[in-house]
C-alpha cells in the first residue's frame, strides 16, 4: 500500500526508496486538472525553471548525470 498525504483536501502519493520520499507529480497535476494531467506536467517540463531543477537535482544527487549532454538536452528543449 503506497503512503499518501493530504494536501487542500486532496491525497497526494508518497513513495519511499531507501528512507528517501518522494511525491508523486501526477497527482498534483491531477489537483490542477483532474482530467489532463499529462497537460499540465507537459507545460510544466516546457517550464525554464523546471527544467533547471532537474538539472540541479540531477547534478546532486546522480553520480552518472552528464552536464554536457543535459546542456544539449536544454538547448534541443529551446531553454536558454
């Protein structure tokens, strides 16, 4: 049974992993569009400061992460 929380009367998925949590982004876009989730993650992933998180948090925590083809990968994604 997977962990949930309640955010605004809504229940959000936590997934653990090696005492880490993590929470689910499909159900907090399912908050902001019950019917198009995948819409809204979309625009969020076409979002320059989305973009640059993962690029942070890929660079903290993934030893394999390689900078210079995610900088490929932001230029390709029109992120400047």
């Amino acid at each position: 049974m997977m962990a949930k929380i309640n955010v605004k009367k809504k229940e959000i998925a936590i997934i653990s992993v090696a005492d880490n949590d993590y929470v689910s982004i499909t159900y907090i876009a399912k908050y902001k569009n019950p019917n198009n989730a995948d819409d809204v993650i979309k625009n969020w992933l076409q979002n320059r400061n989305t973009i640059e998180l993962l690029g942070l948090w890929e660079t903290l925590h993934n030893p394999n992460f390689k900078p210079l083809e995610f900088e490929g990968f932001k230029k390709e994604a029109e992120i400047k």
